[in-house]
C-alpha cells in the first residue's frame, strides 16, 4: 500500500446502480462517480511488547517489585499512554487490585498492587491493558497479562472443634479406637499440610498414635487398671508444616471418660468375724455389721449382702445393703449354744464370703424341773430318818453336739475320684444323755463359691432331743485338676472372605484381629499355651493356610480368589491341643463365609400369583418377592412399581415383597416392577396376580394335609388324592 501510495495521490471511483423492475421499460439505472484524494497521516496503532505474559504475585504483596509492560508505536512515536481496564468479575480486577503507573523514561508502565490479595479467595486474574498513542485521531492496542497469585502461610490451621469428648471402657485392648479428631487449613501445598501433635497431662500409662493424615487415640491395659474412671484431658497442638521460625497454630482438648467395667470382686474385711450375743437379747438388736470393699464404682460398686448358710431356724437376719446382721428370732442358749453363719457379699457378678461365729451366752433361764408335779405316798409313825420320797429332776436337752476337730485337712481329691470313695471322717459329741445324746449328719450345702477348684461344706450334726439341737462345722475340699477339656476357641468367631480378592490375603477373624485365640477350662497347667494345626489333609490345601505363631495364638492366610457362586462357605477342621500332662486335642471348626460381591447382573422374571378369596373376602396377604433372577445374594435391591400402579396392592421397596390388600375384587392383575441394585442396569420383573372366588361347596368338601412330626424337604412331594 506504501508503494502505492507513492506512485498515485488520488482515486476516481465509479458506481453503477440498477433496479430489477422488468415492466415497461425494463430495469432503470444510475451512475456516479466519487473523487477521493489521499494525505499522509500518522495513523499507526501502537504495539505491545508484551502480548500475552504470564506474572506471579505473593498473595500478601502489597508494594512487591513492579511489572513493567511496554508499547511502542510503528512510526517511532513515544507518546503512549496505557489504561487499565476494568472486568465484570473478581478475576479482571473488578473490584480494582491493581493499577498502573508511566514509567517517562523509556515509555513504559508497571503494574502495581493496589490492595492486599488473598490466595484463598482469588487465585488468578486475567488483566486487559490498553496502549494508546497520542495523536488527532488516537488508536490503541490491546494486550492480555495473565497474574498467578502464589499462596504464602496466612492462614491458621484449625481444629473443626475446641473440645472433643470420648469415652473408652477400662480394660480395653491396645489398638481400640477412641476418637478421632481432625483439623483443616486453608492454605495449600506444603503450606496447609497439618500435622498434629499431643500433649499429655498427668497420665503417664497412655499410649496415643497418629495415623496418616488423621489423628487417632489409643489407651493401653495400663490405663484401665490405673487410671480407672478419672477425667483427664489431652492437649493436642497443630503446626503447620513449614521451616519458619514461628509456626501457626491451633489447640483442642480432648476429655477422655473411663468408664468403669465390673472387673473387681468384693472383698471382706475380714474372713472371719466373731461375736458373743446374750441369749435374752431383744428381737431387732444389731450384733454385728459386716463389710466389704469393691474397687470399682457406681453401680458396679454397690453391694447386697445376703446370710447363704448356717442361720439355723432363721435366727438372723442382715441389712441387705448395709451388711448389718441382727436379731429376727428369739435365742435359745439351751436348744443352740452357737451358730456359724456365712455371709455373702456379692456385686451382681462377682462375690465373696465370710464366716460370722455367734456365741450365744448363757443366762439363768432356765429353771429346774421334777419328773412329776405331785407325789403321794404313806408313811410309819415312829419312824425316823427312813426315806419317804425319791424326787427326781429330769435332763432337758440343752446341750448342742459339737464336732471333733480333725487333727489334718482332708486330703486333695482329683476331680475324676470314684463315685462313694471316702473323702473325710468327722465325728461330734453330745453332753447330754439318752436320747439327747444321740447324734444324725448330714450335709447342709454343696457349694463351689471358692471356685472351680474348691467345695465348701456345711456339716449338720443333730441330737434326737426335743427340741432337738444342731450343732455345724465348715469342711473345704481342694480338688485336683484332670487335663480332661480340651482347648476351645475363645469366641464365637465369623470370619467373613470376600469373592474375587486374590490370595494371599489374611483372615480377619473379627471386627479388629486377625489371631485366633483359644480358652481352656482346665487350670492353668493345663491350659496354655495352645498349638494349633490344620489335618494332614488340608497341608497341601490351596484354600487356606494355618500359621502358628508359638504363643498361643495362629492366623489363617486365605490362599487364592474365591467365589461365592461356586461355595459360599469353607468349614475349616482346626487341630488344638493343650499343654496338659497329657496333653489334650480336639478338632473345632472355623466357619469361614465367602463374602459376595455384585459381579453377576441380576434379570427380569416373570412369575404367577393365584389367590382365592370366599365370598368377596380375603385378609390382606403377603404373596412373595418378587422375581428377579441373581447369582449374587448380598445385593441391596430396590423395588419399584413401573409404569402402573395397581390399587389393590402394596411393594415393599427394600425386601420386594409385594402384598395384597384385603378383600381385593376376583380378577387378574398384570404389573411391572423396576429392579435395582445401584451397579447392574435395571430390570423390569413382570408379575401375574389372578384372584379367583372360591364356591361355598369347594368350601364345604375340602380337607386339610398336614406333615407330622419334622419333615426335611429334600425333594418335591407328590400326592394322588
């Protein structure tokens, strides 16, 4: 255009225009002509050095080192000037965060930072900068700035709350979770990654761990025992991870309640109590006031006190909750010199006993009594000093048998002893005569309330007077262990393996552990520690691998991918054995579960309902599920009427059982249902329902088939009636 511009300075320009009208005398045109004559001008726009660029700011800068931008113009002039210009949004400076200053000196300008900018709320800005130059008819030039804010460490790291509240049952193993706590920044990058921290005040027996990016609490056994049912409080301290001198952060508490478990058995203060007690004290007088201690608390702490024995004719009786024993029944130092009680303290799970002695003291009550109230006789005048009367008083019982001390204890008795073997011989006497003298035993109770190992015996010895009076002693059997149970597993295990997961894997046997553990109920020498072992059958077996792990426990390694479809559960035959002399095996067996997995897609059916109803009347019904073939069984389906809905029918959408509602006209129902299972497309199942009137004469004829006895269904069953 230049060279042209140089060769020519002005122009002619024709211009012919013609209408399209084609009556008369046909289309009708014109033709002017324009002159135009050409000046020179400077009519070059500027142009930017910098048409596209990309800046980064610190989101806190607020004077940082100017970015400078420069436009220069085509025909060398430096008159340019340079405007920001204004967005519709936050990110194209609306509103203004940035603004700009002339650099004279060589024609350019920098882009400053009008007010503080905040990563978290704008990350970017897209800038629009025009560059005009300075002339009669000014034109101007157009460049975009891109602005990346960079994130510095402004922000605080916080905890979603300032105090957390837990609780955790003393006696719980390591590892059980307590709480979880987690805290959030909102910076990024190095600068909002949080890492927790904790404190500990005053516990020393606590064992916390942090997992991953999340904070978990952990206690051990030391902390149930020690630590038992007191508040205590965690300081847990977030810093954010950043190699500054001073690091932001943020503090939550955690309180930590123990809750009590009734792991303490009551204890007596004494095994053994003894009192004298007057045989004319009053009824209702407290004589003694038994106690004991139990560790734990609240409830698991209050005590009932009970007398299990010895309390011959209901003589006493106890506080229940105070453990004050008192008078119910007068005493009677002639038919019972003493009494030997005992007493049970117990917390709703654990007891424990003492011996209460009562030595009832005598007291002059008693007056002396003659065989016969009147005598008559006849006696010899003159006679002197020759007897006339024999007056005889007669014994009364009141003396108790007392039992003979044995010189040893019995001997121990393993527990496999012969039925009618000799165990002890105790003997007891009488001070009476006669009849009062002779002596029956017995045996009171029979109780293991010193455990497994151990009988308590309360021997009766009573004499044949009138009243007859009984006299007790106390005999203790100590019995020797049998290694005659074998190991057992130590809960009732339900180990779930899911299809389609590739070996080896191992078992999980319950919620939180992957060992097997047994009990035995033997003692303790015959119990742990345990071996186990799978049958030399299932030592080449590609299902599952049993590994010993020499402490008493083992674990199971599931070798390979299973699937439900085929089996849906494995019985594992486990080889146990004690460490008894002999040792003591048993085969358990381990129930292992294939967990199903949705991998098969379920299909539509069909099925056919009839229903009979009898003389218009019918009770509303449940009919069945409906029918949507699966391979899987675990599927949570979801049942819903397509297209119509029937009126005389109810679906339950989670079971799919449809019902019908009561008194539903005869007729036949046809209906679709949706089927889903959240993965697998949906199916549209169809369902048949012909409600038929029955007459009163099927009514009247017909007979009822019932099955005696238990019946196990193994195969269909055909009647010719």
């Amino acid at each position: 255009e230049r060279e042209r511009e140089r060769e020519r300075d002005s122009f002619g320009v024709l211009s012919d225009k013609q209408d399209k009208y084609l009556r008369f005398n046909g289309p009708q045109s014109v033709v002017s002509c324009l002159f135009c004559r050409l000046s020179r001008a400077c009519r070059q726009s500027p142009r930017c050095e910098l048409t596209a660029g990309v800046l980064s700011f610190p989101c806190l800068c607020l004077l940082s080192e100017p970015q400078t931008i420069k436009a220069t113009s085509p025909l060398g002039d430096p008159r340019v000037t340079y405007n920001l210009e204004d967005g519709m949004v936050p990110e194209t400076n609306m509103p203004v965060r940035f603004y700009l200053t002339p650099n004279r000196e060589d024609g350019s300008a920098s882009i400053l930072v009008a007010e503080p900018l905040d990563y978290e709320t704008t990350r970017n800005f897209i800038l629009r900068v025009r560059a005009q130059n300075v002339a009669a008819v000014p034109l101007a030039a157009f460049t975009t700035v891109h602005l990346n804010i960079t994130d510095v460490n402004d922000n605080v790291p916080f905890f979603t709350s300032s105090i957390y509240e837990a609780s955790v049952t003393e006696g719980a193993e390591v590892g059980t979770f307590v709480t979880q706590v987690s805290s959030n920044d909102l910076d990024l990058g190095l600068n909002g990654k949080v890492t927790e921290r904790f404190g500990i005040m005053e516990i020393q027996t606590t064992i916390l761990y942090q997992h991953s990016e999340t904070f978990c609490q952990y206690t051990s056994w030391f902390l149930a025992i020690s630590q038992k049912s007191w508040e205590r409080a965690w300081r847990l301290i977030s810093h954010s991870v950043l190699s500054l001198s001073l690091l932001p952060s943020d503090t939550a508490y955690v309180r930590v309640f123990i809750s009590d478990v009734n792991d303490n058995k009551p204890v007596f203060a004494q095994t053994v109590y003894e009192v004298d007690v007057d045989e004319d004290a009053d009824v209702g007088f407290a004589i003694l006031t038994v106690s004991a201690n139990d560790e734990d608390e609240g409830a698991n702490a209050k005590l009932r006190y009970q007398i299990t024995s010895g309390n011959t004719g209901g003589v006493f009786d106890v506080e229940p909750e105070v453990g004050t024993i008192f008078i119910a029944q007068p005493l009677d130092y002639e038919r019972n010199k003493g009494y030997k009680l005992l007493v049970l303290a117990s917390d709703g799970k654990w007891e424990d006993y003492a011996d209460v002695m009562v030595n009832v003291v005598n007291k002059n009550d008693e007056a002396p009594v003659f065989t016969v109230n009147e005598y008559y006789g006849s006696v010899t005048e003159e006679l002197d000093g020759s007897p006339v009367f024999v007056l005889q008083v007669e014994d009364c019982n009141d003396h108790t048998p007392i039992f003979i001390a044995l010189s040893q204890p019995p001997a121990p008795l393993p527990e496999d002893v012969p039925v009618g073997s000799s165990v002890a011989r105790l003997t007891a006497s009488d001070s009476d005569s006669g009849q009062n003298k002779e002596i029956t035993y017995k045996i009171l109770q029979e109780s293991d309330i010193l455990g497994q190992f151990s009988h308590h015996l309360v021997i009766l010895a009573t004499d044949h007077g009138s009243p007859a009076l009984t006299g007790s002693t106390v005999i203790q059997l100590t019995l020797l262990d049998v290694n005659d149970n074998g190991p057992e597993f130590e809960a009732v295990y339900t180990p779930v393996v899911w299809e389609n997961v590739a070996g080896p894997q191992l078992v999980r046997l319950n919620q939180t552990s992957t060992l097997l553990r047994a009990i035995d109920r033997d003692s303790a020498e015959n119990g742990s520690p345990f071996y186990f072992s799978l049958p030399l059958e299932l030592n080449h077996s590609n299902d599952f691998y049993l590994q010993d792990n020499g402490n008493g426990t083992a674990t199971i390694t599931a070798l390979r991918a299973f699937d439900r479809e085929r089996q849906k559960e494995f019985h594992l035959q486990i080889i146990m054995s004690d460490s008894g002399h002999p040792p003591k095996t048993v085969t358990n067996t381990l129930t292992i579960t294939i967990g199903d997995e949705n991998d098969h897609a379920h299909q539509a059916g069909e099925k056919e309902i009839f229903v009979n109803s009898h003389r218009g009347r019918m009770p509303t019904t449940v009919l069945g599920k409906i029918y949507a073939p699966d391979p899987d069984d675990w599927d949570n389906k979801t049942y819903a009427f397509e297209g119509h809905v029937p009126n005389y029918f109810l679906l339950n959408k989670r079971t799919g059982f449809l019902i019908i509602k009561e008194n539903a006209p005869p007729g036949s129902y046809e209906f679709q249902v949706r089927v889903s299972d959240g993965v697998w497309p949906d199916a549209v199942s169809g369902v048949t329902v012909y409600v038929r009137e029955l007459r009163d004469e099927a009514i009247y004829n017909s007979g009822s088939l019932r099955l005696a006895g238990a019946v196990q269904y193994t195969c269909p069953l055909n009647l010719d009636l």
